[in-house]
C-alpha cells in the first residue's frame, strides 16, 4: 500500500545526472485524461500533484517520490507525471520541442518499470491514443511493462463498463470521483514495480 509521497523535482527534458536508485512508474496519456488526479488519489493527498480544469497545465516531467508497504517491507518508488498528449495551447515550435524532450526521456529513462496508459473510458479508440501505445511498444525494454488504465468510469453505466472489460481483458477501470478501481491500481503498481527489481 501506499504510505506517504512527497514531489521531488521537475524536468524539461532528460537528465542522467539525476538517479532516483528506484523503480519509476510513468503516468501518460492525451491532456484532461486525469494523470495528476489519479496520482493525487494513489497518494491519498489532495494538491500534490498540480491538476487542472485547462488541457495541458502540466508542462514539465513532474518527480514524486512514493513510500509503500508490501508484507511488512517498506520501499520507495517513483511516480512521473507527463505533459499530456494533445491539446496544449501552446506555439508549434514549442509543442514540437516539448515532443522531441518528452521522446528523450521515455527512451532513455530505462529505470521506469511500469508505463501506465490512461485512457478516457467515453472515448476508448482515438488515433492518439492509438499511437501512443504503438509509440510505447516501439522501444519496450525487457524490464518494462505497459498496464492501460480507463478513467472517469462514472461516467459509464453498467453495460459500457462490461462492454469496455470484455474488449480490454487486461485493462484496469477506474474514477477519481468516487474511488472506483483505485485500490486494485495501487496493487497492480506495487506489484509490477516488484516484479522487476
């Protein structure tokens, strides 16, 4: 289980002189999908990763250092909030520069363990998201995993949400309002992070 989390620093880019000596869990996926939510709900805090109504707020590659619990056995890992993919209003030249820094650090960063890909549940089969998980397949190392984690369920009723299960056996579904998934999540993180030290 999750203990405690603190944010540690951020990034615009790549840096191998900064080591976090533990296992690093990326959240990513198209902006206003929920990935600073969501981190703020596994941590049990309300403001420590910064979220917002506005596509795109976040801007940098956000570090948070996560202490956990597994049988007795206390440990710390790392949880990375991403730009979101998409929407930013921001100038081309920039946008194009955040993808070149954001590409860097996905392919050199080989400490990251665990790719969660979050993806609205209303909107289950866009191109980007498409992409974004061929992009992901493109470079898997050996010791990384990809889980693909729907958001915003309460939105879904009964027969969507099975629906979504029956075509995704192997993804996870979740909500921030109401908590839904959440504690199944945190398990299938520490688990997986386990699994490749």
């Amino acid at each position: 289980m999750i203990l405690d989390a603190k944010f540690v620093t951020s990034f615009t880019q790549f840096d191998s002189n900064f080591s976090s000596k533990s296992a690093e869990v990326a959240f990513l996926g198209r902006s206003n999908v929920g990935k600073s939510s969501l981190i703020n709900s596994l941590c049990k805090q309300k403001k420590l990763a910064k979220s917002s109504q506005t596509p795109g707020k976040t801007q940098l590659i956000n570090f948070f250092e996560v202490l956990c619990k597994k049988d007795e056995k206390k440990f710390s890992i790392y949880f990375i909030d991403l730009p979101g993919f998409g929407y930013a209003r921001v100038s081309k030249q920039l946008k194009k520069l955040w993808n070149q820094n954001l590409d860097e650090f996905l392919k050199l960063r080989s400490s990251i363990k665990l790719f969660i890909h979050l993806i609205d549940s209303r909107h289950t089969n866009l191109e980007l998201d498409l992409n974004v998980e061929r992009y992901l397949q493109s470079f898997l190392q050996e010791k990384q995993t990809i889980l693909k984690v729907f958001t915003k369920c309460d939105k879904l009723n009964q027969s969507q949400k099975s629906k979504l299960k029956n075509e995704f056996k192997d993804a996870l579904l979740i909500s921030n309002f109401n908590q839904f998934g959440l504690k199944t999540l945190e398990e299938k993180i520490i688990s997986s992070v386990l699994e490749f030290q």
